[in-house]
C-alpha cells in the first residue's frame, strides 16, 4: 500500500486526505458577465433560469487568464458560473462537501436555487454543505457568484493591478474560480481541521483537531505516526469537546545522534506519515478516518542567525510571484511541482512567495521535495477599519491552512508598508501592524513572523531589508561588517523609508536582505518593463548576479532573496523567463547561487 504522502500528490488538501476518494469538479462550466449586477434580482442562480449563461470558462483558471478560454482582462466586476453535477443523495449519517480552494474576493454558492454558502477573502478556502439543497438523485444545478471589485482599495489584491492595464510591478488581475473545486462525501461527524506542530528537543508532536460540530457522546481520537515501515508513534485520547489538543510522544527523537532519517531539511526532505481515527469511546466503533503527513524541524533564530533544527542556516532565496502567462495566479499542479524543482536545480534553498497565499498542492512540493518558503498576506493598499477587519479575518484563515507545512520558516503579514504608508507617523498603522505580528504569534508561535518586510521594521523576529543598490562593493560595504549581527545598521536609509521604527531594539533576531538584485535584460524596443536596472548581455547578467550574491554571502547577513525567481509580465528581472527557462545555463546559475562565504 502507498504511503499517506505519496498518495497526496495531486489532492487539493494534501495534509487530509480521506477515503472514498474525492471528486474534481473543474473544467468548463457556462459563464457570464455581470457588470450591471442584475443576476441575483433577475435570480440566475435558479436551475430555470439559463439565458445569461451564454459563455463558457474553463476552472479553476481565472476569466482574465488564457487557460480559463475567457481572456478578457476587462473590468468585470461581477461574474457568474454554472454547471451540472451528476450525484446521489448522501446516505443517512454523511453529508456531501463541495471544497473551493480559491475565489476572489467574495463568492456566494447556491445548489439547486438554494443558497449553501458564502465566503469573502479572495486567497482562502471555504467549505459548502450541499446535503440540505438535494431534491432528488442525478443532476443538480450549481451555480456561484464571484464579485471582485477591481478599485476597491481596502481589498486585499497582492500584485493584482488596480488599473485597467498592468503597471510598473503590478498584474492582470486574478478574480473568480482560480483553486481547486471538489466534491468530497464525509461522515455527518468528521474532522475539519488538523494542526500538527513538532518540538524536536522535547522529543514530542503537538496535534490540534477540529470536529464539525460538538460530540453528542464521548469519542476517542488514535494517532499513528510512521516513517516507512517504522512506527515512531502511536496514542489514543479522550476527546471531550470539539476541539482538542494533545501532545504526541516521538521516542526516536530522544537519541540525539541519530536524527539523519527523522529530521526534514532541503537536503533531507523526510515525511513522517500520520493516521488520524475518530471512534466511539463506548462502542469502538469508527467514526471518521483522515491520512496526513507533517515535518519533524524546529526553526529559530538566536544571535542574528537563522537556525534550522537548532543548527546555523543560510537562506538562499528568490521572490516568487507565483504568477503564469497564460493562467495568471492560477496553475496546474504539475506547473507548481515544476517551480520546486527548478528553484532546487538552480541552488536555491528557498523562495519568498511574495503577496499570494499559494496553492497547498505548491507547498506540498515544497515539503515532499525540500524548499523552505516564506509565506506572505497579499496587501490591501488603503488603511481603515475596512483593511483591517478583512486581513486580520484572511490571514487568520492562511496561517490555519498553512500551519503543518514544514516548508514554511516564516510569516510575513505586511510588505514594504503597503496598507500603512505612513506607520512612523500614524500611531494606529504602527499598532496594526504590530498586532499582525502578535497575532500570527498567538496562532503559531513556532516559526518567525515579520511585522513588515523591506523597511520601517516594528515588531519582528526578522528584520528584513529591501537594497536594490546595484552595486556588489555597497553591499558589502552596508552589510559586511560584524556589528550587522547585534543589530548595529550601517546605513539606516539605504532607500527612501528608513529600515527601523522608533524605540526598535535588536534582540538577536538575524537580519536578511529579503529583496535586491533585480536587474533585467535590455528589454525589445518599445516594450514596457520594468527593471531597478538593465544589462545588455548574458555575460553582463552572469557578472551582475554574481557580485551582488558574493557580497551578500560574504557579509553578516542571515540569508538573500533575490529579485526574482521568474520575469513576470512587464517585471522582466527574473532568474528564469515566464516560460521558466534559465537567463544564463543552469550549472552557472547554480554556481553563482551556492557561492560560499570567501
């Protein structure tokens, strides 16, 4: 029989898994605009009403994207999709779920004519119950709303452009269906979420669950934990509400020099496979029964470096807008493995996934494969109370999603000030970010979390610092002295935001240069692009990369991400074209990337 893991690599919720298999719904569905906003009056969400559904989009890619067969990068900010699905009535005690993995920004379901669900949060998933809209076995008509206001600045929208066209480092927006939809039939008691947090030195597993609803008589939840064909844990407990949280025992971990086949890293990527078995206390009887895999690391930091498993880690990192040609934020899992991958290739340890909660099948290969990533809330880019009850509610969402990914080193809720330009001088900006920071930490306090990358750093167990000087003897020159370690900035203003708040002290936390680089080929005459520099040639390119990488290994810096992984759109500074091929041959690139402190 597969292991756990190696069964989740095309599912769209790859850390819970249950039989019988789940069902994809994707692929064409009829379409509409609605940019007058008359469907929900003129009820096209009843199975009778078909006449403005005269088009058709391919899902999950979103209507602007090629791949969707829409490709219409107008503003639309209303849209409709429907389609048929062919499906029995649950059995009594299941329910049947419908699982959406992604619609931006605000979606509302109906199955049937009957309303099923709502969400808003254009980066998050959410859950329908379609059990209580069934009328009879066979087809039933699903229809959803997506609204994605397209100047709405207190949406957060990441790099999704708020203009008609793109510009300077923005994008063709991403709205609708751009995630996974999936049919999934569960027990009417199941598990809803599964949280699972190791502490190597306490040689233990914090597991978290969630039930659907409250147990109405006493249940037991057993945990098997395996690496192969060794069993590393297993333990029964009482549940008595429904939440519970426990700790689970790892005996291995207690042997301290013989860690090598347990510990995940990018150089050892293991995974423990984990079985989770809801029963009946009284009778032992099942009641619900989920796969799942986690990571046995610890992350930290201490002395201004980055430690892995409680060992010094250099990160060698790219930006990753996560964004494709022809489906935009969308992709195809094979496309997401193909990103692990060709990061690895090229000697990178890790990619900042920059403004864009990533599909969880991207960071499964990230975990499966090894690659560390930052994850990070896509910003709204207007502060008010609107801004902030919507992040606070979708980044609580992300970091709950996210959370049992051992790829995942850091949380990053605010980019370069956007959403609060002016935090230095509006004390209730500074206090909302630094309330992202401490609640990411009271969610997961057992990884970093950067108030705000790039500059203007408040609360952070990172300080991470944006330098698009292109020159490799400033660097060094800014960064290259001891001191860096203790915190002691050589230069406070590098750009035009000063990199640390007023009544910010260093308190060991590492400091890295988590945006530089970014220099572009001389771009086709006549092209827009954007670049913070050009270079004419390879060989140019090649010369470029490797002093200001050198100068940012050989100085007390924590790690680098460079500016960035693949061009996108008009932002042509990648390591790779949009089509993902290497600027310079691979080997070189790798040699560049790996460098080691001279």
């Amino acid at each position: 029989m597969p292991h756990p893991h190696l069964d989740a690599a095309g599912h769209p919720r790859p850390q819970l898994i249950r039989d019988p298999d789940w069902r994809d719904v994707g692929g064409p569905w009829q379409f509409a605009h609605d940019d007058e906003d008359r469907g929900r009056a003129d009820r096209w969400m009843d199975p009778a009403t078909s006449a403005p559904f005269t088009g058709t989009v391919t899902v999950p890619y979103p209507p602007e994207s090629a791949a969707s067969g829409v490709a219409d990068t107008a503003f639309h900010p209303v849209l409709w999709y429907r389609r048929t699905i062919d499906v029995a009535r649950p059995a009594a005690g299941r329910r049947l779920l419908l699982h959406f993995g992604a619609v931006d920004h605000r979606a509302e379901v109906w199955l049937n004519g009957r309303p099923v669900g709502r969400h808003e949060g254009g980066h998050t998933g959410f859950t329908c119950d379609l059990t209580g809209a069934f009328d009879r076995d066979g087809e039933q008509t699903l229809v959803v709303r997506a609204e994605d206001q397209p100047l709405d600045a207190a949406q957060p929208r990441g790099k999704q452009d708020w203009r008609r066209d793109p510009h300077v480092i923005w994008y063709h927006r991403t709205s609708g269906i751009w995630q996974p939809v999936w049919l999934e039939e569960v027990p009417a008691e199941h598990i809803t979420l599964l949280h699972w947090t190791p502490e190597i030195a306490h040689a233990r597993v914090r597991c978290r669950l969630r039930l659907s609803h409250w147990p109405r008589r006493p249940l037991t939840v057993t945990v098997r934990l395996t690496r192969g064909e060794r069993v590393l844990a297993e333990q029964r407990t009482l549940i008595e509400g429904q939440e519970a949280e426990f700790d689970v025992a790892v005996p291995a971990l207690r042997h301290g020099q013989d860690l090598d086949d347990l510990l995940w890293s990018p150089e050892r990527p293991h995974l423990v496979d984990a079985v989770v078995e809801l029963r009946d206390a009284a009778e032992d009887t099942p009641v619900d029964r989920v796969t799942s895999y986690l990571g046995l690391r610890d992350i930290g930091w201490d002395d201004g470096v980055f430690l892995l498993n409680h060992k010094p880690y250099f990160l060698r990192f790219a930006l990753q807008q996560g964004y494709w040609p022809a489906s935009h934020l969308s992709a195809s899992a094979g496309a997401l493995r193909r990103d692990v991958e060709l990061a690895k290739e090229i000697g990178l340890n890790g990619l900042r996934v920059h403004q864009k909660i990533e599909d969880p099948r991207f960071l499964y290969w990230a975990d499966r494969l090894g690659l560390l990533l930052w994850e990070e809330m896509p910003s709204a880019y207007t502060f008010g109370a609107q801004t902030v009850e919507r992040v606070v509610a979708e980044w609580t969402e992300a970091i709950s999603r996210d959370l049992s990914h051992p790829s995942i080193v850091a949380w990053v809720p605010v980019n370069e000030s956007w959403s609060v330009p002016n935090p230095a001088l509006v004390p209730a900006q500074r206090h909302f970010m630094d309330a992202l920071y401490h609640l990411t930490k009271a969610l997961d306090p057992s990884r970093p979390a950067v108030s705000n990358d790039g500059w203007e750093i408040s609360a952070a167990d990172i300080w991470g610092v944006h330098d698009y000087t292109q020159h490799g003897d400033v660097l060094r020159e800014r960064y290259g002295h001891a001191s860096l370690r203790q915190g002691e900035l050589a230069d406070q203003w590098p750009g035009a935001k000063r990199l640390t708040l007023d009544g910010v002290r260093h308190q060991g936390q590492p400091v890295v240069l988590s945006e530089f680089g970014g220099a572009t080929f001389e771009p086709a005459e006549g092209a827009q692009w954007f670049g913070y520099d050009t270079v004419a040639t390879k060989e140019d390119f090649a010369e470029r990369l490797a002093a200001l990488v050198a100068a940012a290994v050989d100085s007390g810096l924590a790690g680098f991400c460079y500016t960035q992984f693949t061009d996108t759109e008009q932002e042509t500074n990648g390591l790779l074209t949009p089509d993902r091929q290497p600027k310079i041959p691979p080997a070189e690139l790798r040699a560049i990337l790996t460098r080691t402190r001279a």
